[in-house]
C-alpha cells in the first residue's frame, strides 16, 4: 500500500513549493521513517535560487533536501537493525556495492549513486524534506533515544568534515588553518578540535561567522574583506600553517591558503566552487599537497556517535529551527549569512 505525504519540492530556480509525494509501505530490508527535521545545505539553495549548480538543472519536480533526523514507524521483513519508535538520523547516501569503485573499496565514488535530493541523474534522487520516507535498514542509523533531532540533523554535515579530517593525515599538535565559514568551515573546526589540533585560524569575508567560530574553539579569525593585510604574518617566512581546510571554493581562499602553509604541509579541498587558478609557482617551490575531498562514507556512523555521546557541541550552529510548511521563509533566512549559519526545518 502507499500513502501520501507533504514535501518540499523544487520546481526551477526560485519555484519553491509545498506538494505531495507518495510513499510505499516498507519492504523487505526496508525502513519507514517519520522525519523531524531537515538542515538546509548549500547544496539545497543552489537549487532554490539557481535551480542547480554547475551543468546539473532540474528536470523535474524533486523534493530537496539530504540532513535527516527522524523517527522509525515501520519496518520490513528481515531488518533488525531498528524497531518502530527509534530515534535515528538517515544517511542520504546509498552506494550500489556493484559497481567496479565499490568492490574497490571506493564506495563514496560510486557509479550508480543515489544521494538524497540530487538532480545529477535522471530520473532525480528524490530528497528527505517530507513527512515520511522509506529507506534501506544501512541509511536509518541508531542516534539513542536521549538525542534530540536537531543535533541529529548534523550527522550529515558533520560526516563531510570528519572525512575531510581524515584525509589530512594527521592533525594532533599541528597548526591548522580553514578558510571559509559557512556550516561546512564550522564543522570542520569543531572536527579538527576533536582531532587534537594545537591551534585553528579561520578566514572568512563576513563578521558574524567569525564571531561563531570563536565561540566554538577557534583560536583566531580574520575577515579577509575588511583586513586583507591581516594574514600577512601568517604567510612570512614561506607560511604559518601546517595544513589548511579551504572550505569556501573560491581562488582567493585559496591562494591564501597556499600562502599561508608551510613548505611541505597539505591542503584538503573541502569547497567546491568552479574552476579557479591556482598559483602553481607556490604550490612547486613550497612542496605542497593539495588533496580533494568528497562526502564521506563510515564516517556517518562516526558523525552519530559522536553527537549522540555529546563529543561535540554542535547546537551554537543552529540558527533557527522553521515549520516546513514555510519553507521559503526558511529558505531566504539560510541564504542570508548575516541571519544564520544552520536553519533547520521542522516536520512534526
């Protein structure tokens, strides 16, 4: 049998709606899920505002949105991973586990992919912004019934960051600069904190951002726009850093990432934004790394452990938590740096 549900669709670019989508009774292996709250991500107001990014445009009517939290209502045959009336946060990611990457041992590049709320295949994956989902038992992951859905939410998110960390090797002891403060940037300081990180500097172009950076551990924080001078010491004597987070996936975050890290050390690429130069002559005289990073895999499970045991503080983040009935409101209030870093929708 199936039912229906209330869910944020996207359209095209500024076409925003509330509409209904079905949904199947679970089968088997095969979760029903009561979702509580969504975070909007960067990737869903590229959606909203130019109804993609890059090359991908919507084609069709699909409903947005991959930072889940929720409750489970129904289960198929065979799971035993969780029961109705568990608390759970749902990976949006489902690797085929066929394909010639996965049997790699490369399951977040996948070659069938299906990622909640994606526009980058056709038909669309469709997204987690609605009353009711079914996914598969390996996406509901046990959160622990004393956590509440919004720290929930951030398992995704926090997931990214906790991969990032990872590919930078180590990080105890070391000097660590992250460039860009979006939820992203954020993240990443609170995941190279838990990580051991001696001393965290965070650029950003907008003072309110910064402010919350200090709030949730950074050491220093430069505004780049209003003092560009300001990383200049950072920079002397062929760098301070011994790696960089560059999270904002512009070129001039990071040139100065570049500039600012020592002969030897490593950048990790969290940011995507387009093609941007790169000045090469400092990233061969200086014998720097610069390492791409992408989603994240086990480390979902990981981001839940950790908020559910508190190993973090990700609720300074959250900026407002909005009824997803209006969603556009929610929407422009997370477009807004000045206004927020983290706006949650709210499906109960």
């Amino acid at each position: 049998m199936s039912s229906k549900a209330s869910a944020i669709l996207i359209h095209s670019a500024n076409d925003l709606r509330i509409g209904e989508v079905e949904t199947l009774d679970p089968g088997p292996g095969e979760v029903a899920v009561r979702v509580t709250r969504g975070g909007i991500c960067g990737s869903d107001l590229h959606y909203y505002h130019n109804g993609g990014f890059g090359t991908v445009r919507v084609k069709e009517p699909m409903v947005l949105g991959h930072e889940i939290a929720g409750t489970v209502i129904g289960i198929g045959a065979g799971v035993t991973r969780v029961q109705p009336g568990e608390r759970i946060a749902v990976n949006p990611s489902l690797a085929c586990g066929t394909c010639a990457l996965c049997r790699n041992g490369q399951p977040i590049h996948c070659l069938d992919m299906r990622f909640y709320g994606s526009a980058m295949r056709f038909p669309h994956v469709q997204g987690g912004f609605r009353e009711t989902l079914v996914c598969t038992e390996a996406q509901a992951v046990p959160t622990g019934q004393d956590t509440p859905a919004d720290l929930a939410a951030f398992a995704e998110p926090l997931a990214v960051c906790l991969h990032a960390v990872r590919r930078a090797g180590k990080i105890a002891g070391q000097r660590v600069m992250i460039t860009g403060c979006g939820p992203i940037g954020a993240l990443t300081i609170l995941a190279a904190r838990h990580a051991g990180a001696r001393e965290i500097i965070v650029t950003d172009i907008a003072s309110k951002p910064l402010q919350l950076a200090l709030r949730i551990g950074a050491d220093a924080v430069i505004n780049t726009k209003d003092a560009p001078d300001a990383l200049l010491p950072y920079a002397a004597h062929k760098g301070y850093a011994d790696l960089a987070f560059e999270a904002s996936g512009t070129g001039k975050a990071l040139a100065d990432a570049i500039a600012c890290v020592r002969p030897g050390g490593r950048i990790i690429q969290i940011g995507m934004g387009g093609e941007v130069p790169v000045p090469l002559n400092l990233m061969a005289s200086k014998e720097l790394e610069l390492a791409g990073t992408f989603r994240f895999y086990e480390e979902f499970e990981w981001a839940v452990d950790l908020l559910a045991r508190r190993a973090v503080d990700v609720a300074p983040l959250l900026s407002a938590a909005i009824p997803f009935r209006n969603a556009r409101a929610a929407f422009d209030m997370a477009s807004d740096r000045t206004q927020a870093m983290k706006v949650q929708l709210v499906f109960e």
